[in-house]
C-alpha cells in the first residue's frame, strides 16, 4: 500500500506543491504527500547536510500550516545554517522502520564541515 501511496505523487508536483524556495543550492519544498503520517511536508536540500539529498524537516496537519512552515524554513535557512536537521521521519517508510525497530528512530545530519 504505502509503495502506492508513493507511486501515485509521481507526475502531479504542480498540483500538490504548496510553496517552493531554490537559490543555488539550497531547495526547500513544502507540498501535500501522500505516504506519510501528516499530509504535507517541508524537505530541504542543501550539501551542508545528508550529502545533498532530502531532509524531511517538518510535517503539517493542513496547507495554511504548511505555508507558514516553508516560510520559517526558508528563513532558517537563508539566515546562519543550524548545525544539523533532524528528519521528522513523516514518510511510511520511516513509519514502517519504527513500527518494526520498535525503538527510538530519529534520524540526524549534522552540517558537514568544509573538507569533511
């Protein structure tokens, strides 16, 4: 069910994008998903963290939620970057990881420092 959820994003960006921020490398994208615990999300991209690939920063209840999330987000990180993301584990996938740990999963990517 959950690999579905997943496969029925593809292709409908445009309708399910809430907001989204790009300036050079750094992306962060908030829009409504479908294989996770919440139904929106903000995810940021940027080298300093999990070597340039998706952090899941945020899940939200709602749109107007969402909204104001990407902005907070995208003044976090436009301002002094923090030292790590915690990813907010929203995916199914993450869901399915910790229904079968059965222990405290929360995933963290500390900024990588320059020649690390």
């Amino acid at each position: 069910m959950m690999f579905l959820d997943f496969l029925s994003m593809v292709g409908n960006y445009e309708e399910r994008k809430v907001a989204l921020y790009q300036d050079g490398d750094l992306v962060v994208d908030t829009c409504e998903v479908y294989d996770g615990a919440y139904p929106y999300e903000t995810v940021v991209m940027h080298p300093a963290y999990n070597d340039g690939k998706w952090v899941i920063v945020e899940a939200y209840d709602g749109q107007e939620e969402a909204l104001a999330g990407h902005g907070r987000w995208v003044a976090t990180m436009t301002g002094e970057l923090p030292d790590k993301l915690v990813d907010c584990n929203n995916s199914a996938i993450c869901q399915l990881a910790m229904a079968v740990c059965k222990e405290d999963w929360e995933s963290e990517f500390a900024k990588e420092e320059d020649g690390g």
